[in-house]
C-alpha cells in the first residue's frame, strides 16, 4: 500500500548513488534486500517502481529483489533458528525472550550500471 | 534464491580483480567493473530519509518533556472513540494534545477537539494520499502546537495494519487496537504491526454478547506474536476495561517525564 512511496526513494537514493564522474549514466539494476516481516508485497513494488522510474536514469531498470528470512536468537538459551511461522518464541526452550537478528530489511545493497554504447 | 548484492559484489572482485575505491567522500561506494556495466556499493536502508526525521522529532520530543503515543489499528476499530474517552480521562491530570491522521476528512479532528486538547489534523491527500503518517509529517504538524505546553502527545494514525508499522514517528510508544468485529486471526497476518506494538487493544467487547468472537483466541494470537505485551479488553463504548488501559498510559508517561 506504500509500495509507492518506497518507489520514490529507492529511484531517488539510487540516482543519487551515480559517481559524479559517471554523471549521465544509466542504470539497468538495482539490489534490493527485503526482510520477510517488512510490509512490503513484492508484486506491487515492481508495479510501481516501473511507474516512478519513467524519464528517470532508472528508466527500464530491473529491480532484483532478495528476499531475506526471519532468523532469530533466543536470548536464554543461545538456540538460533528462522521463524517461518507466525509465532516468536524460542522453539528450543520457549522463551519469550529473543531478539530478531534479520528479516526487518528494506536495503538498497547495489546498483548496477548499464553499459556503455559507444 | 539469487545471488545477493554482497556476493555479486565479491563475485566479480574474483574476476576482474581490482576494485576502484570513489574519491569524492567518505562514503562513496566501491565500484567494481563487471563484464556488463559497473557494480557500485550503495547499502542504505530505503528509509533511511525517514529514521533520520524520526530521530530529530524524537530528540525535540525529548527535550520539551512530551511523552508521545502511537495510536494505530485497522479502519473502524474504534480508534477515535477510544480517544475521546482517552483524552477525557486522562486530560484533568495530563496536558494532552492529538495529531489525527486522515486521508481526506476533518470528522476526526472535529470530534476530537470537543475533549479541549489541541487537536492537529494531518490531511495525508496533500502528501499523495498516503495510506500512514511519516516523520516529516509529524514535524509538520508540531509546528500547529505549543509543545512547551503538553505533557502527552497523542498520534491518531491513518487506519492501516500494514504501512504504518514500517515508519517511525519518534514516538515513545505504540499501540494498537483491533476490534472484536474484525478476526481472531488479525495478529498473525499483520505480525508486522503486533510485533511493532508495545500493548494491544482488544475494543467493542459490549459487542461479544451478539458474536461468535473467541477473545480468548484473539489475546492468544496477540501474544504468540508478541509474547509479554500488555494485552486490553476495552469498550470505548461503556469504558468497560479502561482503567488498565489508561494506568498503562499514565506509568509510560509518567516513566518518561519524571
């Protein structure tokens, strides 16, 4: 629902992410990671992102997204494991206790240029 | 699943060997050639833009002494009602003032500033129809009141399960109210928002009498997101269960502004 908004800044942080001595240059893909608990329904990102990115130095640009699983760390008794589940305690020894060590990403890791034509 | 951005990265350092390190600043990316066009490092979290305004409201909030609550749940909870009772309760003891998001009506606010708090409404229409309240947002509107004078600061956010639980506000809290209309199962398709929160509603409990609604389920769903969160049954209605809700509120506040 605010795919679009994410939209905006991922075009924008990766324009502004262009070396000023590249200036002018297109991209053709950006890296994305998002964690499996971010809000964010991949389908509709791609939708919009194609909208935002018109007459942009991202225009045609794929945007190449990785998911990212929700691991976990229990603070009680060490157990580490991936929460696929709707469920956040410690399977090991069912603590409450635990500290979510991935899954919460939106990260631009990358940006791939396009080649030149000369 | 793909190669990543960091092992494309290394990847392409094994290839082609040297890495061009930009000269311009600090935290200019790596770039690597690669056999189609250049790789270059970005690493930035998408709303990086928005957790440095939350930042700035929350140092604000800090120094002028205001403990602020995020209010959030789905359309129809109740959240405004619940509100209204809120403010009239806790108003004779706490100078309280509301920013009340809406996509395009005043109903809220309206209703709102009949308590006597300071009511701010935040039209998201003129920030493209967003469907939550974002930093920037918020610090807007704090210039429509006299922080020096509120001790609570209360967020009515847009009614939403999904998108306002990924953006800070600079709030000290939040919470959400779900109703006993709305599915047991709520929690555990918005984890997201449950997981965020730090004390749950569950409201319209005078409605159980008439539904088919197992409340006990709805807690447990609540808690197996989030174990240990305060967890309240309320009729904003009969004020039926306000008073934990509200000590709640008040022990928060009260924790912050000494």
């Amino acid at each position: 629902m605010h795919e679009m908004g994410i939209a905006m800044q991922i075009v924008e942080i990766a324009a502004a992410s262009i070396p000023a001595d590249l200036a002018g240059s297109r991209i053709a893909t950006v890296n994305l990671k998002v964690g499996k608990l971010s809000a964010i329904v991949p389908d509709s990102l791609h939708f919009c992102f194609e909208a935002v990115s018109r007459d942009t130095a991202l225009e045609g640009a794929r945007l190449h997204i990785t998911e990212v699983p929700v691991r976990a760390a229990c603070n009680a008794c060490r157990n580490e494991w991936t929460i696929d589940q709707p469920a956040f305690t410690c399977p090991a020894c069912q603590s409450a206790d635990i500290t979510l060590l991935t899954g919460r990403e939106l990260d631009i890791e990358s940006i791939e240029l396009a080649e030149e034509e000369n | 699943m793909l190669l990543d951005g960091i092992n494309a990265i290394r990847a392409c350092h094994h290839k082609e060997g040297h890495p061009h390190h930009h000269p311009h600043d600090g935290a200019a990316p790596v770039e690597t050639h690669t056999h189609g066009g250049r790789e270059i490092k970005v690493v930035r979290r998408v709303l990086d833009a928005n957790d440095i305004m939350a930042a700035a409201n929350r140092k604000r909030f800090a120094e002028q002494r205001i403990f602020v609550l995020n209010l959030m749940s789905s359309p129809g909870s109740g959240k405004t009602t619940t509100l209204e009772q809120t403010l009239q309760r806790l108003m004779p003891e706490f100078h309280c003032a509301v920013i009340v998001g809406d996509i395009c009506t005043t109903a809220d606010a309206d209703r709102l500033a009949a308590s006597g708090a300071p009511v701010v409404q935040i039209n998201t229409d003129e920030f493209g129809g967003d469907c939550h309240l974002a930093a920037h947002v918020i610090e807007k509107a704090l210039g429509g009141l006299d922080l020096e004078a509120i001790d609570i600061l209360i967020v009515e956010n847009i009614g939403n399960l999904v998108c306002p639980a990924e953006f800070d506000i600079g709030e000290d809290k939040r919470a959400v109210i779900l109703s006993v209309t709305e599915g047991e199962d709520k929690p555990l398709k918005y984890p997201l928002m449950f997981r965020e929160c730090d004390a749950a509603l569950l409201n319209k409990i005078d409605l159980l009498p008439y539904l088919d609604y197992d409340i006990k389920l709805a807690a447990a769903n609540i808690l197996q997101i989030h174990p240990g969160i305060p967890v309240f049954e309320t009729s904003a209605k009969t004020e039926e269960g306000f008073a934990p809700w509200l000590e709640w509120i008040k022990t928060c506040a009260k924790e912050k502004l000494g």
